[in-house]
C-alpha cells in the first residue's frame, strides 16, 4: 500500500489541457494495476493531487442536462467562457478564476475500495477546512458536495464534486469557491438543482480576497489526515 502522494500546482490551466494530463496520470495508475494483474506482480501504483485555477468554463457530467447551461454559443464567446462534456459522475458545473479546483488521482486499492466513503471524506475534507474559516458547512442529502445553512431558505452551495472511478483509480474531483465571480453560476443551474443559490468564501467572510495559498494549506492537512496520507 503506497499512501504516498505527488502534489502538483499547475496554477491557472486551460480546462481540456488539464483534463488530458489528468487523463495521463489515470491511464499510468491503471495500466500499471492491469500489469501487476497480468504478470502476478506487487508494484506499487502512485498517487496524485492537482491543484490548479481554470479560466471560465462549463462542463457538463455523463448525466447532465444539456437544458441546464442557460446561454448558446455566442453569449458563451461573449463572457470568454468555454464549455465541455465530460466522463465525470454529476450535472453541470462553472470553474473559473478565484475557485481552487482539486484532482486527486488516486488508487483506492492504496487507501480504501469503498467510492462512497471517498467522496464523504473529500466532502470532510471541505467541511473541516472552512470550519477554520468559523463556517459551519454541511452535506445535503441527495446532492453531493457541500453547503452552507441546509434546509433553510438560505440554502448555498460553496463547493461542487463530481468523480470518475475505473479499477479503484479515481479522477476530477472538488471545486472551491474562494474569489469567485459568482455571476458566472447565474448562466446555468448549478448541478442542475433549481432555487439553490451559490456563495464564495470571500463573500461569506464579507473580504474582497482570501488568501488562497492559506486555502490550499488546509485543504492538504485535512486531506493527509483523513486519508492518512503524505504529501511530496
């Protein structure tokens, strides 16, 4: 079992870019899982963790709504946002400057096989970290990712999740809102939820800027913690 993982911050990254280096380091965690199969070897697999920053964008889940992005083509170009399907689990979400967006690329096999324990646990991981910030953030049953004042009228979302796993290898993952421009969500229905509104750490805290880097700290002490993991 190989706890250890690789941490890499790509900074600000175009969407599909990151999604083929993603897409590259899944393919070598598994590929190294089927020759260990095929050729009755233990070698250990690795793990990874991206953070990076994506200029606007919208993608779209393998069960997503195509009704839920609400403006065509042209008014994407006009707000220099781009848009993509893609082989995650969820509905339609925004990335953009001003949100930390992770990727753990993990073999499960090194941690737990249970895909349902690994999202509550990134779901904590995001729980924890803003409960630094005085915020109490919760789960809202039935909708993955994590919220602000559930069950009220005031119920906001501050972090979207959607995974892909194949042989225990798992791919995308979290996306925080920090510094976010938050009338980019006002061109979709988040995660295809009606009435739901969206929020940012920044406006949360009533701060024009949170220090991101102080985010990304936490976020990865948690992570090791919950995951009993290390970072390299």
């Amino acid at each position: 079992m190989n706890k250890t993982i690789h941490i890499q911050d790509l900074g600000l990254k175009d969407y599909k870019e990151t999604w083929e280096y993603q897409e590259q380091l899944f393919k070598s965690i598994v590929d190294a899982k089927i020759n260990n199969r095929r050729n009755n070897t233990n070698f250990e697999t690795q793990n990874h963790f991206l953070f990076v920053e994506h200029p606007h964008v919208y993608t779209l889940g393998k069960s997503g709504d195509m009704a839920n992005l609400l403006v065509d083509e042209a008014q994407l170009k006009a707000k220099n946002a781009s848009f993509y399907k893609v082989n995650r689990g969820g509905d339609i979400t925004y990335h953009g400057p001003g949100q930390i967006v992770g990727y753990p690329i993990l073999d499960l096999d090194n941690f737990f096989t249970d895909i349902h324990k690994y999202l509550r646990f990134l779901e904590e991981v995001i729980i924890l970290t803003l409960a630094e910030y005085g915020l109490k953030a919760e789960r809202s049953q039935g909708e993955t990712g994590v919220w602000l004042d559930v069950g009220t009228p005031f119920a906001r979302k501050i972090c979207a999740m959607g995974v892909r796993a194949s042989r225990w290898v798992t791919m995308h993952g979290f996306a925080l809102n920090v510094n976010a421009n938050l009338g980019y969500f006002d061109l979709m229905i988040p995660c295809g939820i009606r009435g739901k509104a969206v929020t940012s750490l920044n406006v949360e805290l009533a701060k024009k800027t949170v220090d991101e880097n102080e985010v990304k700290e936490k976020l990865l002490k948690h992570f090791a913690t919950l995951f009993e993991a290390e970072f390299v």
